[in-house]
C-alpha cells in the first residue's frame, strides 16, 4: 500500500470533487455537440434547395415583354443569413418598331433610374419629338449648300475645291428665294463633319443633309370610303370642278380609265424612264377616279409630278427633289398640294411649305405608317399642314397610323380600292390615300368657295368631322374622320355669308342641309 501525501492546497477530499466536475463539464461538452450537429447540418442543406430566385419578367407597359428586369432573391432560411445575391433590377432599353419603307428605328441610350432602382426615366426628345434616328436619314456623301450672295463660277469652283467636295447640279428656288446646289463628298468624311467644316469657313449661308422621305403605303388589301365621306351626297353641291392638284408622288398611270383626262400636266424631276407605278396611281384614284370608282373630287386636274422611283420594298426621294417638285406646283397653278409620303424635319422644306401657305396654297400630308411609337414624321408635322391619320370600314384607327397632337382629321385608309399602273386594280392601306381623299375634300370646298384660305379650310374640316374615339379631339383621329358633304356645305355657307353683306355683287345659292 503506497501513502500519497496530502497536498496542502487542497482540502481533504478536494482531488476526488475536481475528477467528478471534471467528468461533468464533458459529459455536458458531449450532449451538446451531439445535440447541435444536426441543427448544423439543416441549417446549411437550408442554403441550397430552399432558396427562391424569382426572375419572372417586371416589365414596363409598352416595353418588350421578353426583357427581364432581373432576380429577385428571397431567403427562406434563418433570417439571420444573408441572401446569396442581392436585390436586382434592370432597366431595359427603349425601342420603337416601323415598317421597312419609314425612318429606322431610334435606340436610346440605357436611360439611368432613380435612385431606389425605379422605372427608366424618359429619354429627351428632338424638337416636336422627332427621333434623332430619324434625323439621320438622308442620302450618304451628299450635302445641299445654300451659298451667300451671287457667287461666281470660280468662287463656287474655290469652295468646292477647298471642301474637297464635287458639285452634282444647282437650281434657283424663287418660292423661298435661294439658289441650291447639291454636292458629292468626295472622301470619307461623315455628312455631318463636312456640314461643320463648311459653315465655319465662311461664304455658306446654310448647309444641310440631302434627307430622304419614304411612300407611305402598307402592304395589306373597298368602296367603303365613299359611304363613310359622304361623297354621293358632297358630290351633288360639288365635284372638284377645275382645281388643281399637285401630286407629288410616283409615277401616275395617266391612260388608266379611271383617270382619263385628269392628268392637266407633269413633272418629272428624277429624270430617266417614266413610268406608272401603283401607289402614285392609287393617290391619284383616291383624289379623281371617274369610272368605275369614285374619287373624292371627280372633276379636278392633277398635275402629276414623279418625285418617288419605282422600287417595290418603299420608294423614296430626297429633300432636294422635294424642293423642286414644291416650286413646280407652285409655278403652275396648283391650288393643293398632296404629300403622301413622310421623313424627317428638314428647313428648306419647311420654308418651301411656309411660302406655299402664304401664297393661299393648301397642304395635306399623311401622318405616317410607322405606328403608335413614332414620333411625329414631316411634312404632316409641319405646322402649315393638313396632318391626316387613316381609319378602315369600322371607323377603327388603321393600326400602323402615327398619332400626335399634330393630327388634324382621319380618312379612310385601310383596305381600299383604288386604280393601279398599268389599267389594273388594287386593295390597298396606308395614311397616303386617307391624305389623297381629304386633298379631294378640299378640291370641293374649293369650288364652292375659291376664296377660302388654308387655314379656312382646315377650320371648316376640323368643324364638320365627325368625333371618334374619346370624345372630342385626340391623337389618333384628330377632330374625327372627314365629312366631305359637311364640309362643302360649311364652304358654301361661308360663301353665301359673303355674298349677303352688303357691296356684294351675287348672291350664292343657300347651303345644303344635313
């Protein structure tokens, strides 16, 4: 038996009570980690499968629904842990859809978002909302120069030389006072840097793009129209008699029997072969068709002027053709001009149509086939201008119709009857023959009052259309769709009016009544 000596810094039985404590405090070490290794093991199988990535679409109204604004992570799990990935949300870019034969389509910039993540915020606009896409269509390496003073030959030959630019042609512009030249650039440089270059050397007094403007015509397939102008009834006050409409548009088949002996007159500043083609055909039926159909003005002169080639996917000019086709109409008599075709905004154009208003000339325009999304097209938007937008024979917007503020009245436009090239037929759409028909209208108004002035005659069209849509005046029809009968009568009442005050020589017969 072995003696153990006591040790004096414990107290009798001390050793004992240390072994048993120590025997506890694991035994409790043990339970516990036992106890805690399955809650581990949840809580990480917790992380995986039980965690909810949402990444279904939040789209914007009117954006593509197929962009995803992101994920969306919930944690299902003890919230204490945080999410694998955070919350999220993108914006999408902004676009906006057009047929082929209209201005491409613009593509804004990822516009930034609010600060908490909120929607796009808008994008600013070009004036009077033209896209700045749009502004860009114009014909490549070419510039219209309109030069200061009278210069001469060699002065021109000079600029040309310093600009490294070639001169294609030039003609005076007596309506707005200017003479145009139309320049190739010779090298690779961009339209606009040349447009730059030229207006800080001095001499130039303004340069522009050669811009481009498209038919506007859609490529879908009746009589409908005449019904819901009223034109049977208009036509029994008045028929166009001897006014003169200008059509700049495509070729016109002038031996189509139903044109027989409209055409007063043509102009063909493309040059080359001419050639009927369907859709200057087609405006011209909407206008005057006289046998098998009826045009909205049945007894008016066209002066027939090509400005748009014959290409089947979308026919297009140039502002500088444009410029021309506008001075001829204006030294020729004409009393209306009809623009059936859209583009961009363009200063020369504008101030050719300012010269024609003032001169007492009244212009109509199609609003444009390239839908909700597009900002306002030109000439349509021009202030000076009948903007017309195209309804079908439910007096329902023709879907691919521009709307906007600019708008005046609505005709028919979708699937119509109208004359093609070559003696043929055609079911057509587009907001150029809704243009065509209400250019007839106001060939009526005309002959029942020569008197009226542009601005008269869009009053009196917005004044008797007949209200669709919302009521009152909207962006897709404007006042309403054109009532040609209502219209004549209205100009005949002007008329009568004038006649009874007191000095004047006649007295008018007394408005139809509806």
């Amino acid at each position: 038996m072995t003696y153990e000596a006591p040790n004096p810094a414990v107290p009798r039985n001390g050793h004992r009570h240390a072994v048993l404590k120590t025997a506890r405090v694991l035994l409790a070490a043990s339970v516990a980690l036992t106890m805690a290794m399955p809650s581990a093991s949840a809580q990480y199988m917790s992380r995986g499968p039980n965690i909810n990535v949402n990444v279904g679409p939040r789209v914007t109204p009117n954006i593509n629904p197929t962009i995803s604004v992101g994920p969306r992570v919930t944690p299902n799990i003890n919230p204490n842990i945080r999410p694998v990935m955070p919350n999220v949300r993108y914006s999408p870019n902004v676009t906006y859809e057009e047929p082929d034969d209209v201005p491409p389509r613009r593509r804004i910039k990822k516009p930034p978002t609010d600060g908490g993540g909120g929607s796009p915020k808008t994008a600013n606009a070009s004036p009077r909302g033209v896209a700045d896409a749009v502004n860009s269509r114009y014909v490549p390496k070419e510039i219209i120069l309109e030069i200061t003073g009278n210069p001469t030959d060699a002065q021109i030959e000079a600029l040309a030389r310093r600009h490294r630019l070639t001169r294609v042609e030039s003609q005076d512009f007596p309506l707005i006072g200017s003479r145009m030249f139309r320049w190739r650039i010779n090298d690779n440089r961009s339209v606009e840097t040349v447009i730059r270059q030229v207006m800080s050397g001095g001499g130039v007094q303004s340069a522009h793009p050669n811009r481009r403007f498209a038919l506007q015509q859609a490529n879908q397939p009746e009589q409908y129209a005449v019904t819901k102008l009223r034109l049977v009834e208009a036509h029994t006050i008045a028929r166009g008699a001897d006014v003169m409409i200008a059509v700049i548009d495509s070729g016109i088949d002038a031996t189509h029997p139903e044109l027989a002996g409209v055409i007063a007159g043509s102009y063909d500043p493309l040059g080359g072969p001419a050639m009927s083609h369907a859709h200057g055909t087609g405006i011209a039926g909407a206008i005057a068709a006289h046998d098998r159909l009826m045009g909205a003005a049945p007894s008016a002169r066209i002066l027939a002027i090509r400005a748009f080639g014959n290409a089947t996917s979308g026919a297009e000019s140039t502002s500088f053709i444009i410029l021309k086709s506008l001075e001829f109409a204006a030294t020729r008599g004409a009393k209306i001009v009809n623009m059936s075709f859209a583009g961009p905004r363009d200063a020369l154009i504008e101030r050719s149509l300012a010269a024609l208003n003032e001169r007492g000339i009244i212009l109509v325009a199609a609003s444009g086939n390239a839908g909700p999304k597009s900002p306002p097209l030109y000439p349509a938007a021009d202030k000076h201008v009948i903007a017309v937008s195209a309804t079908d024979a439910s007096d329902k917007l023709f879907p691919a119709s521009n709307r906007g503020s600019h708008i005046a009245v609505a005709a028919p436009g979708a699937d119509v009857l109208l004359p093609s090239a070559d003696g043929k037929y055609q079911v057509t759409s587009g907001t150029s023959f809704a243009a065509a028909y209400v250019s007839g209208l106001a060939a009526l108004m005309l002959e029942r009052n020569p008197a009226l002035k542009p601005s008269d005659v869009k009053d009196v069209l917005i004044r008797t259309a007949q209200d669709l849509g919302p009521p009152g005046r909207d962006d897709q029809f404007g006042a309403g769709k054109a009532d040609a009968f209502g219209a004549v009568a209205a100009a005949s009442a002007t008329l009568a009016t004038a006649a009874d005050r007191p000095g004047s020589a006649t007295k008018t017969d007394q408005p139809a009544t509806r």
